[in-house]
C-alpha cells in the first residue's frame, strides 16, 4: 500500500500547543506528516529557521511518523517533491476563513492531486496564535499551557 504523506505547513515562530494539536490529528490523516516551516519569509521572525526546525525537533522528536523541514518557494512544490497528497491547516475562527480559502484554492489551482484540509484544534487553543504568545512573552505574561515548556524556555531566555 502506499504510504500518505501530509505536510502541515506554516511559520511556527513559535510552535505552540495549538499547532502540536493539529499535529497529532493530522497524523490520523497520514502514515507520516512533515512539518514545513517557510523558509525566506518577508516578516522578520523571532527565532531562525534553524532555531524552529530543533525546537520542534526536540518537541516531536520521538515520533518517527514526523519529520522537520524547512522550505522556500512554492508550498506545493516542496510537498509534490516530497511525495505528499494532504497539505494539512489549523482553522481557528472565522476570521482564519478567508485567507485560507484563497490559498487553498490557490494551491488546488497549481496542484490538483494535493488536497487541504482543515482541521480545528481543541476549543481551549482557538485563540492561541503564535504572534499573540510573542507578545505575551514580551510583556512578561505567563504562557504556561500555550506553548510546550521546551518553547516556553526559549521564549524566556529570548526576552
Ligand atoms: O503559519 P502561516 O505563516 O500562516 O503559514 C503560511 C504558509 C507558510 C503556509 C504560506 O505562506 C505558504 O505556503 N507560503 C509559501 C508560498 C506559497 O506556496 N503560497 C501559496 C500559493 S501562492
């Protein structure tokens, strides 16, 4: 049988909990997911792209099912070469709606074989996003429970 890749992309500057739980139910969609962060991204992130791939790493790291790449270009470029045919998106609100229709149906336009799909993260996440938990950090706010503590360690040395 052949297997079924997923790739659940984005910035993940930083991963949070909403992301590692869209994570684990993509993995019930696919044999093996590839988190792709976008890589040559115009906004100036917090954390490298190699300071996210081993955060995440160390994070899912005991789970062979997934793996960490980063990736520049086109979104499905990167998962036809990787063999995928899901490209999984968190949807929180509504609000999410609009601009991940356009992609979508911009990625289906370039690449029909590859499918998106949406899914929604536990209710308690649906406001966590990753330039909230930023600020958060920031102002020195507590972001236990939105993010994992590898995260939350980081967050704290950076600020
Ligand atoms: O977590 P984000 O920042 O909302 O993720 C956005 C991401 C990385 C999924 C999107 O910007 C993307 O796929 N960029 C790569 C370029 C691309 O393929 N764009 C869509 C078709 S034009």
């Amino acid at each position: 049988m052949t297997e079924r890749i997923a790739v659940y992309p984005g910035s993940f500057d930083p991963l949070t909990n909403g992301h590692l739980d869209i994570l684990a139910r993509g993995r019930r969609l696919a044999d093996r997911v590839i988190v792709a962060i976008l890589d040559h991204d115009q906004k100036t992130p917090l954390f490298t792209v190699e300071e996210r791939i081993h955060m995440i790493r160390e994070i899912v790291g005991g789970d062979p099912s997934i793996s960490v790449s980063s990736f520049t270009g086109l979104l499905v470029d990167f998962a036809m070469r990787s063999g995928a045919t899901i490209i999984v998106r968190g949807l929180r609100a509504v609000s999410d709606y609009e601009y991940e229709l356009q992609m979508a149906l911009m990625n289906r336009r370039l690449a029909p074989a590859v499918e998106t799909v949406f899914l929604m993260a536990k209710e308690e996440y649906s406001y966590v996003s990753s330039r909230l938990v930023k600020e958060l950090a920031r102002l020195g706010g507590d972001v236990t429970g939105l993010v994992p503590n590898i995260v939350r360690q980081r967050l704290a040395d950076r600020f």
